[in-house]
C-alpha cells in the first residue's frame, strides 16, 4: 500500500504546486510544458521500442489525439485549481472514471453490473453538486466550467490509453510518443501566446513533470505489487487523492465548499467505492 500512498501524493501534489503559482510567481502554461520535458525524459528510462510504432495497427490518431489532449487538459486543470480549488478538481479528475464505463455502456455493448449502474449515477449527481460555482469565483462560470472540462478531458484520455493500450503498444513506447507529441503542442501554445519563458517557470514545470511521472510509476508499482488485488489498489488510489486532496484544500488552503459540495464529496467517494465493487 506504500506505492498506493506515493501515487496518491504525487497526483495531489501536483494540484498543489498549481494552486501555489501566483505566490511562487512562475507561469502555469510554461510550467506545463516544461513539465512534458521532464516526462519526456523519464519515459526514455523506461526502454521504449520505437520498432513497435512501426507496425500498420498503430493507432496514431489516439497517439495524435492524446498529445493534444494531455497539454490542453493540463491547462485546464491548473485553471480549475485557481477558480474552483483542490477539493472540486481532485474530485471531478477522480470522477472522470465515468466517463470511459459509460462509453462501455453506451458504444460497445457493455453489460453493466447494478452496482456499477448505481455508482455511475451517484457519481453524476456528485459531479452536479461538487461544480457549484463557489462564492467568490472571479468570473461567472468559472467555477463549474473548468472541473466539467477536467471532468470530461481525463475520461477521454482515460479511453484513448485504452485504445493504445489495446493496440498492444508497450507502455514505455505509448508515453514516450504521447509525451514527444505532448511537448511539441505545449510549447507552440506557448510560442503562440508569445509567453517569456524564465527560469522560475521551467524549475516549476521540471518538479511538475517528476511529479507526474511519479504518479504513474508508482500507481504501476502498485498494482504489481498487489496483482491479485487490482480492485483494491484502484479504489485505494481514486479514493486515496480525494481525501488528500479534501484535507489539504480544506485544511491548508482554508477552502470553503457549501453544504452541497460537501454532498457531492461524499457522494463522490461513495460512487467511486461503488464503481471498484462493481
């Protein structure tokens, strides 16, 4: 369960660091890809077979999709950390889980379980409450928009991994084409913005992107860990980053959230216990 707490603390970290850049004063949009440098770098530790790409069922439009998605999405989840706080956006990254069980449902003939059709709509209705627009948002909207963005991109990106996982493309291989394509769109967003890169940007996005790695690597070593128990080390990572990310919203971060988000935080981990017993 150690890895299991370290990918937890990795991924809420992360929302951290992004909740902390007005006072470290350095740029979220050049941290994020600086980030993918950093990534980048790590997955070439991993022993990528470029040989693998080669092959005609490579699913390139995945790989395409999810190099724009992963810079996008991490932009807008920087955005929802500074309009709607931690507590909101772990949870609605955490909930985005919804999102590829209802494609299995809906566009590949899935049979749902019950518990897993009560943990979708308790979730939805977490989600409901959770994205209330907090009191003091600085522009109308802005405090549901950004978590239904993080919300839906993670569980495209959650259903996109599946596809290249299913192409049989190792895993090494799949995150350093998805990193390379993610660097690239990162740093023409930048370019087009005519941002002025400093070096307090690119360190932060270095640390982001060890961070990140980190919640990957050891959310694998987790499950290898405990590879008789995947539904433990599942429920115990969803479940895990929304209560450290509850704590350290509320606690250090002095978040407020109303009775109804506090509804929806509780409905939220009760779908995702739900969903990991179905």
């Amino acid at each position: 369960m150690t890895f299991v707490l370290l990918a937890a603390l990795c991924s809420v970290l992360v929302s951290v660091l992004l909740k902390l850049a007005p006072r470290l004063r350095f740029d979220i949009g050049q941290a994020v890809a600086w980030n993918y440098v950093a990534a980048l770098g790590l997955a070439l530790l991993l022993g990528p077979a470029p040989a693998a790409l080669r092959d005609p069922a490579t699913p390139w439009l995945a790989l395409a999709t999810l190099g724009v998605l992963l810079p996008t999405i991490f932009l807008a989840l920087g955005a929802s950390v500074r309009h709607a706080g931690i507590v909101r956006t772990d949870a609605a990254q955490r909930l985005s889980l919804l999102v590829p069980l209802l494609a299995a449902f809906t566009l590949f003939g899935e049979t749902p379980a019950p518990l897993k059709l009560a943990g979708c709509a308790l979730g939805l209705v977490a989600l409901a409450c959770m994205v209330q627009r907090p009191g003091r948002a600085p522009t109308p909207g802005a405090g549901w928009r950004y978590p239904l963005l993080v919300f839906a991109g993670f569980g495209v990106i959650d259903v996109l991994f599946k596809r290249v996982a299913a192409a049989g493309i190792p895993l090494g291989t799949a995150l350093t084409a998805t990193f390379a394509l993610a660097l690239v769109v990162a740093f023409v967003i930048q370019f087009a913005r005519r941002a002025r890169f400093t070096p307090r940007s690119a360190l932060a996005g270095l640390l982001l992107g060890l961070l990140n790695f980190g919640n990957i690597l050891f959310y694998l070593r987790a499950h290898r860990a405990l590879s008789q128990q995947p539904s433990l080390v599942f429920a115990s990572m969803n479940l895990g980053v929304v209560v450290l990310g509850a704590l350290i919203g509320i606690v250090v971060f002095r978040e407020t959230l109303g009775r109804t988000a506090t509804i929806g935080l509780l409905l939220a981990l009760a779908a995702i216990a739900l969903l990991t017993r179905g």
